[in-house]
C-alpha cells in the first residue's frame, strides 16, 4: 500500500515548503490526536496563485486549481507537527472563496481541495466540509481553506 | 423522558433524508466521539426554501425559516454517522447568512437553528454559536449551517 | 511564573463581564477537555468598539481594537466553562472582518486577537488561525472572533 507522500509523487506533486504565517500564529497546532491547521492561501513557490474575486477577476477554473493549492499547503501544515502524513485523516475542511456577488459555484471551486484530499489520502481523505464565498480574503487572495485532521495512525 | 425523534415529532417534523452532498465530500464525519457535520443548505424536499441574499431579495421571516431547515438536515447528516440522535450534544454551530450589505440581523436568522436545536435536544442542545453575514453561498442559498457535534450517550 | 490574569493586569486589563449571547446560545460550551467559544463581537462597556465595513467606515487601527476586544471577550466566554484562565491553551482562533471589498489586510487585523492571546497565554497562546473578510456581521459589528481552547493544566 503506497503512502500519502507516494500518492502525491504519483501526481507529480510533494509536499512544498510551509507557508509562513502572514502574522502571528502558526500554520498548525495539535492537540492529541487533533490537528487544526491555520487558514490556508494558494501560495505556490512565493506567490500567490491568483489574487481578486472568483466569478469576476478569476475563472471558476483557476480558483479550483487555487483551492488545490491551498490543499497542498494544508499538507505542509500538518505534517509540520505530525512529522509525517502516514495515518492523518481529513475530518473537516473549510473553504472560503473570495466571490464576485453572482458567483454560486463554491462547491466546484472547493472540489480542488476535496478532491486532493481524496486522491492522497484515500479513505482517510473523506471529508465533511463547509464551502462559502466571502466579501474579500487576506492579501486579496481567491481563495482559503483551513483543514481539521486526526492522526489515527 | 422523550427522545429527540419524538420531539421532533410534536413539532410535526421529521428527520429528512440526508441531502446528497453537492460535491466530493460526506454530510458527516465521526472521529471517536466528536461528529463533524459539512455545511447545510435549506435543501427541502430536493429545492432550497430560498435562495438570494437576506435583506433585499429574502425576507428574515423566511431566513429563520431556512435556518430552521438546515438545521433538520444537520440532523439528518449526524444521524447518518451516530445512527440516533439520542444523546447526542450539540456543541457549536456555524450559520453563515448570504446578506444584503446592510442586513445586520444575522443573528435573528440563526435563530431558526438554534431555537430547533433547543426544541430538539434540550439540555444538551444548548450550543456555542458563529453567525456572520457573508457574499454569497453555495447555489445561491440564502443560508448555510455547520455544526459540532458530541456523542455521549 | 506569572498566570495570565497576573499578565493581563499587567497589561492594564481585565477580563471583562461575559458578554450575553444576541441570542439563543451559550458563550461557550465546554466537552471535555475543549472549549469552543461563540462567535464573540467587540462589545465593551455596553456597546461595540466600532460599527461597520473596514476600510470605508472603520480604520485598520480601529479594527485592530476590536479584535484584541473580541479576545478579550473570548476569555471572558472561556472562564465561564473553566472558571479560570490558567492551564487554558488557545488552539484555534477564527477572525470575521466586516470588509469593504478592496481591504484585504484582515491578518493584520487579526493580530489585534492573536498578539492579545500570545501576550497573556505564553506560549499556550500560539494558535492556528483563519480570517476572513466577509460582507457584514451581526450588529453591523466591525470584527467577529470564535475560538477553540483546550484545558490542559
């Protein structure tokens, strides 16, 4: 049976570098079993995937790849305190899109995030989830996902 | 000394079906005791008991009232873990209201949730709570609900 | 070694009044070990810190204020489930900013309830954290602040 971390390699994918905070806290903390993770922005290599509002500045096809993004850098996040992301199951995601008024697709946006989940962690990927869109996110960022996760390991 | 299901029942409602999540991911989730529910739409009988934004195209009557429906299918989506809803707890509750900019009364809407929680579960729905007013949710609901829950029968 | 009320006496405050819910709910509910605190709003003295969208009506400074309030009021919510502060360790730290559509400084925002937490926790302060702008919050309240604690003493 392939690892999470073999699973994202058979993607083409790794676990990228934390994301630094943009202040002070952390990108996660555990507690026991529990894992709650910082809010999440599609920082890729030091940039930001896309920036503006989804349905007006950023097709619904980029914010998934945003929320995508996010997802990968949830796993960063977690594995910073677990060491690894062998037995780490996905509990609950939340996912915020930065929406232009008219925009009613948060759910396929937010399908970037669940779905990669998903694939790397299989069944212990399966998630509840809650998808919203919001006025505007931190450094005009598309979209943000924070992650509840337990390590059943 | 009833059960949830048949207070339910003096209120003339029933536990729904769970509403098929819109996207990748489950209605619930348990980890040991906890339950973590994905965020729930006024889905009624396979349509939303209203969609636009609070305050200028649905009334707060008719928010309350979709408060009041996600909350029943909060209901449904931890019966689908739990299998009951005896002696389960109600801990937090999320309730994101789609708002007009000037619609403040966020917090009489999630009412609706809250007040069935109470009718519901007693004691032991006595929850904390988030309310916010955000841009717009998911196919154009007017409300969404998310809740935490504890087994401890 | 000082406790966290020694340090906010230090820092010329104190843990106010619990601020009773808008409605019906707790101001935090305790399982366990975890504490989840509802949504809290700025209120000192009997009314809000500042009313309204930040970055038109409402400066970063002054919402800044109001989230270290908010956090203030978020220990009041805690103590009232622990009946003190000592041995509380902060987790998770959810931040609503009531945003005009092009603000997006909300961690900045934000740090107004993470230093606060940090400067009276120690190093049982350190949280993971989201914020979010979002489109109007209930009271028309500038910052809305929910937290997840943990007693671990």
């Amino acid at each position: 049976m392939s690892t999470p971390e073999e699973r994202l390699a058979g993607l083409g994918l790794s676990v990228p570098d934390v994301v630094p905070p943009v202040a002070a806290y952390l990108p996660a903390v555990r507690s026991g079993a529990m894992v709650y993770t910082a809010g999440q922005i599609p920082m890729r290599e030091g940039s930001l995937v896309a920036t503006g509002k989804v349905g007006a500045d950023v097709t619904q096809e980029t914010a998934y790849e945003c929320a995508r993004q996010c997802a990968l850098n949830a796993m960063a996040a977690i594995r910073s305190v677990t060491g690894t992301l062998e037995g780490v199951r996905i509990l609950k995601v939340g996912v915020f899109v930065a929406s232009a008024p008219d925009f009613t697709a948060q759910a396929a946006v937010a399908n970037g995030a669940s779905e990669l989940f998903g694939e790397v962690f299989g069944e212990l990927g399966v998630h509840a989830r809650s998808a919203v869109g919001v006025a505007v996110l931190p450094l005009d960022s598309a979209v943000e996902v924070e992650v509840i996760a337990e390590v059943v390991g």
